[in-house]
C-alpha cells in the first residue's frame, strides 16, 4: 500500500511540475508575443499620425479663412476665399508629400522589422499590415494615371478636366486609408488587451486633433507676421 501511494505521489508530483513548466513556458511565449504586437501597435500609430500630415484640406481652409478675414471687409467672400483655397492647394499638397516622404522613409525599416517579427507570432495579422505603408506610392500611380489621361486628350477636352481632379479624388483615397489603419489598430491592441484597446482609441482621437491644432497654431503665427492687423 506504502508502494502505491509513494508512486502515485511521484507520478502526481512530475505531473504537476510538468504542468507548472509548460504554463511557465506558455506565460513567457505569451509575454514575448505581447511585446512583438505592442512594438507593431506603437509602428501601426506612427504611421497613423504621419499620414494623418497628408489630410491637407482642413489646414488649407484655415489658411483660406485667416487670409480672407484679414482682408478689408469689403471684399471678404466666399468666392474669394475659394479662390486663395486653389492657389494653396498645391503649394501646400506638394510640400507635405515632400515632407511625409521623408518621414515615411525613415519609418520604412522599422515598419518591415516590425512586421517580419510579428510574422512568427501571427502571420495573418502580418501578411494584411505588409502594404499598410504604401500610400505615398498609391498617390504617385494616380497621379501618374492622370496625367497620362490628360496627354491623350485634345486641348478642347483637357479644358473640361478640372486640374484639381486629383485634389478631388485623395480625401476619398485617405479617408479609406485612415479607416483601414484604425481598425488594425484597434485589433492588434484588442489583442494585447482590453486597456490596450481603450488607450488605442483615445490616442487615435487625441493624434487627430493634435495634428490639426499644430498646423492651425503654426499657421496663425505665420500669418500674424506677414498680413498683421
């Protein structure tokens, strides 16, 4: 009897230190997978608030409106105001792609180490973010494609086309882009856990208008300078 409850306390015994190293190892993998998810979660709002820099429309409009309101009264109207939004449109667009470029650039590396290390730990999450980074190229294409429309046309037809038609198309193309990243966002931060996933949809409110309030301060300054009062 002493025999068989001696073996079965060993065997109890390797049992159960059998299943305090495989949670052990489970909890250190776990650990380990959090952190890759945290590092790609922390690339995925990088590159979030650097796109969110190519949103040009409302910074342009804030320039339009501080322009026109520093104008005498008379000629404050809304035609006017549309018109100074034309002349900045590509100016500032062309400026802030420049920009972006370089900062995207210096994201790229990063980004892909980011996703090749969250390949090992959830290569569908990985495989959908690989192109995530790629707008900047998407907006050089659809330009492209424009322009090699507009050089088959007559001059009759190029007339028609309005030369802001790709202005028209890329707050649709960042919109879209702006909502694909969220929602990786809030699953990858979903997946590291609930806090995570809370802290994650503040910051995405928070990035939006930071970047706006920035531009908006710098603007004011700028314009303060050059037309005061």
């Amino acid at each position: 009897m002493n025999n068989i409850s001696t073996f079965l306390t060993t065997v109890i015994g390797i049992g159960f230190g059998w299943i305090l190293n495989e949670f052990g190892q489970w909890f250190r993998t776990r650990r380990e997978d959090r952190k890759v998810k945290k590092k790609m979660l922390y690339l995925l709002l990088e590159t979030y608030y650097t796109f969110n820099k190519l949103d040009t429309a409302p910074i342009i409009n804030e320039i339009s409106k501080i322009i026109t309101e520093k104008l005498p009264p008379e000629i404050q109207t809304e035609e006017l105001q549309l018109e100074i939004n034309k002349i900045y449109h590509n100016v500032i667009d062309q400026t802030m792609e420049d920009n972006v470029s370089d900062e995207i650039l210096d994201l790229e590396e990063s980004y892909k180490k980011g996703i090749e290390d969250l390949a090992f730990v959830d290569p569908i999450t990985a495989y959908r973010l690989k192109g995530k980074n790629d707008i900047l190229e998407t907006f050089d294409q659809m330009a492209e494609a424009i322009e090699s429309i507009k050089k088959q046309l007559s001059e009759e037809e190029k007339e028609r086309i309005p030369d802001s038609i790709f202005n028209m198309i890329k707050p649709e193309l960042l919109k879209t882009t702006f909502m694909d990243l969220e929602e990786e966002i809030k699953k990858i931060s979903r997946n590291i856990g609930p806090l995570t996933h809370y802290r994650s949809k503040k910051v995405i409110r928070d990035l939006k208008s930071s970047v706006d309030e920035n531009r908006r301060k710098e603007m004011q300054r700028f314009f303060d300078k050059i037309l005061p009062m």
